[in-house]
C-alpha cells in the first residue's frame, strides 16, 4: 500500500469515529430532552393541582367556615360592640 492510502485510510477511520461520537452524542441529548419533558409535564401537573386546591382554601365559604369552626369566630353583633373614647 501506498502513502496516499494509507493516509486517506486514516482519515476515513477518524471520520468513522468522529461519526459515531456525535451521533452517541446526540442520543444522549435526546435521552436528556426527554426526561425534561416528563418532568416538565409532572410540574404542570402538579401547579395545576395547587392552582385548584389554592382556589378551592381562597372561596369566601371555606375561610367562613374556618374562622368559625376552626378559630371560634362569630359575627359582629351591635350588643358585643365595645367603644373607646379617645383620653385627652
């Protein structure tokens, strides 16, 4: 075999080469692009559901509910008003 060939031989087997680096290459940014869309999808999911429950605690029903039962909150009333006078 000649210079030349053995030349672009090497040439051909560092282009082979280069070839199936970059192609591992790009599964591996693949395999990354997917796993980021699934984790994308679960946080949608998951401030979906937070969207919901936040919602759902904010309704003027449920504080209602919560400043009565939970806090024993009751209703004004004129009877259980106390009023201050300013001391001069």
């Amino acid at each position: 075999m000649n210079r030349a060939t053995l030349t672009l031989l090497s040439l051909l087997l560092v282009c082979a080469l280069s070839l199936v680096a970059a192609q591992q290459h790009a599964r591996r940014l693949f395999v990354s692009l997917e796993q980021a869309q699934i984790e994308e999808r679960r946080l949608n999911q998951d401030w979906l559901r937070l969207e919901y429950e936040q919602r759902n605690l904010s309704k003027s029903a449920r504080i209602r509910d919560v400043a009565r039962n939970q806090l024993n909150m009751v209703p004004i009333s004129p009877d259980r008003t106390v009023y201050l006078k300013e001391a001069k």
